[in-house]
C-alpha cells in the first residue's frame, strides 16, 4: 500500500472541502453585497466588520433551528432528496483541475514525503464525462424534493426543473462535443493545456459553443432568468418549499456549490483554465501558484456574472424557456459542431502553428 499516495490523496480532500464549504458561505455574502449594491442599500453589514462573519452567524442558525417534518410527506426519499443535491454538487469538484503542479517548500516537503503537488483531486480519461454524469443526477435530488413534499408547489416546481434541465442539458451537452473536437480530448487538464496557444473562445465555433454554454449554464443551476424551480411569484420557492433549517441550507449550499462548478468548467472549456496568458511565469517554480491565481480570477469573473445577470434581467415565461432550448440553442449547438469538425480539419493546423 503506497502510504504516500494515500496522503496526497487525503490533503487534497481535505483542503477541496474546506474550500468548497468556505467559498460557497462567502459566495453567499457577495451576492447580498452585490445585491445591496444593484438596488442602491447596505447588504449585510452587522455581523463583524463589514459583515465577514455574516456567514458563520447563518450557518450558526441553520444548524439551531428545530428540525420540522410536514404532514404526510415520504419521509425517506424527503430527507434523501438534500443528500443527493449536495453530494453530487460536491462529487463534481473532484475531477476539475485548479492549476497545474504545485512546487511544495523544502520544509514542508520533508514532512509529507513528497515535493510536488498536482492540483487535481482526480483525473480520470473521461473526465467531462463524469462531470456531465454528475450534474445529470443532480436533478434527482430536486425531483424528489418536489415529489416527497406532498405539496402542489414543491411537486409543480419538481415537474419544472425536470423538463427545463432535460430541455437544456442537451445544447449543454453539444457545446462541450465542440470543444472536445477542438481538444482531441475528454481530459479537464488536456482540454485546459490544448489552449495555450490560443483560448477556444477566441475561435468561431468555439465562440458560438460559448454562447450557447453560457445560456445554458444558467438552466442547470436553476438560476435567474431561468429559476422556473423555484419563482417566488408563483410557486412560493418551489421544490423546497416544505424544507427549512439544515435540509435547506443543503439545497442552498448545493445551488451555489453549482454555480462555482459551472464559472470554473467555462474557465476550462474556453478561457484556457489555469494556463496562464503570454506564458507568464512558465518554467519558474511559482509556474502552479500563478496558474492557480489565474484560474481563481477566471472563476470569479464568471461567479460575478451569475450575480450580475439575477439582479438584472427577469425571469422567462416558460414557454419561453422551452423555445429557447428546444428551437434556438439545439439547432445552433448541431451547426456549430459541424462547424468545429470543419475547422479541425481544415484550419486547426494552421491556425495552432501561427499561435503557438
């Protein structure tokens, strides 16, 4: 048994973990500061300096609030329906790649054995594979939350988010075959290095496979202007309507753990992931720090859109909703992939050895 495999393996969960927890607490705070911010008012500003420990109080009442079971619902697949939302949330972090190898102090590499560091929990040869496997089991959890509910609202919501993510995982599914004929792999990490020379989005199909990611993205997290889930004007808040206390914060943990999973996978499919642009810093032993500071303002940058676009836009119709994928973003998706394949075979070579 390689022990030292073993401990690699152990830190980087544990690290991920506690990112994941931390960023998703503040990520809620920035978005009530942004929020406060579009609507010209304070957000949260009481609990500790500038409200930084906002956070740690939610957290604090999430877990003391008492524990409540409606009325005839199931309760099984009821408590079961957060569980699945947040593992899978969690379970899609593992195979992304957050930079390149990190160079490990001598001091500190003498203690654990080892003095290099990927920055890759796993990385299996289908990586965006599982990725897309994941975030397709993810609406189990919201479907059973609708349905165990025994509530008109949370099954209407249910039924909702089911059609809207079989509706758009599709054109989300096709964008990334266009980058994945761009790449010539299912890698994360390959797919991030092929673009050192030039980031896919600076490609016409790779822009077009962009656009459509992007629209698309926001359907999957249930996010505004595609929140049809949840619409607070007409379904109270939808599929979790019955839920409060800690089985809510694990829905809510769960949506925003999405929303850094999807900045981070349009940061690799089309902004380059990690690399770093005019190849500053390559070759140095900082060449992984820098990669993962680029990585994290990429990650941001997209975090900040989803804030951005909810205090900004309204919501569709659903019919709208349905039109949008099924008329606009599938037709575009299946043009651009013969547009990709068009590209690679005839322009590719040219167009990697003028950048490169």
């Amino acid at each position: 048994m390689d022990w030292n495999l073993i401990l690699v393996w152990a830190i980087k969960s544990g690290l991920l973990f506690f990112i994941i927890i931390t960023g998703c607490a503040y990520y809620t705070l920035a978005e009530r500061k942004v929020a406060g911010f579009i609507q010209d008012r304070k957000g949260p500003n009481r609990a500790g300096p500038f409200g930084l420990l906002q956070p740690l109080a939610d957290g604090i009442k999430f877990l003391t609030k008492e524990e409540v079971f409606p009325i005839h619902v199931n309760k099984v697949m009821y408590l079961i329906a957060p569980a699945i939302a947040v593992s899978c949330a969690i379970m899609a972090w593992s195979v992304i790649p957050f930079g390149g190898t990190l160079t490990l102090p001598s001091s500190l590499a003498q203690v654990v054995g080892f003095d290099k560091l990927d920055l890759q929990v796993a990385n299996p040869d289908t990586g965006i594979l599982f990725l897309l496997a994941i975030s397709s089991l993810a609406v189990y959890g919201v479907i059973l939350a609708g349905w165990s509910s025994n509530n008109k609202y949370s099954l209407m919501g249910g039924i909702r988010s089911t059609a809207q993510m079989i509706s758009y995982e599709l054109p989300l599914g096709l964008s990334i075959v266009t980058v994945i004929l761009l790449a010539g792999s299912l890698k994360l990490r390959e797919i991030s290095e092929a673009q050192k020379g030039l980031w896919f989005v600076f490609t016409l199909p790779g822009f077009i496979a962009f656009c459509t990611f992007s629209v698309a993205m926001f359907a999957e997290t249930n996010r505004l202007p595609f929140d049809l889930a949840e619409a607070e004007s007409e379904l109270v808040v939808g599929f979790h309507t019955e839920y409060g206390a800690f089985k809510f914060a694990l829905f809510f943990i769960a949506e925003y753990m999405n929303m850094i999973t999807m900045s981070c996978v349009v940061s690799l499919l089309f902004f380059g992931g990690f690399n770093v642009p005019f190849g500053i810093g390559e070759g140095t032993p900082y060449e992984g720090l820098i990669g993962l500071g680029v990585f994290t303002l990429k990650v941001l940058f997209f975090a900040f859109g989803f804030m951005w676009v909810r205090w900004t836009l309204p919501r569709f119709r659903y019919d709208q909703l349905m039109q949008i994928g099924w008329k606009k973003l599938i037709p575009w998706s299946l043009v651009n992939i013969v547009i990709a394949a068009t590209y690679v075979v005839y322009w590719g070579k040219y167009w990697k050895g003028l950048f490169n």
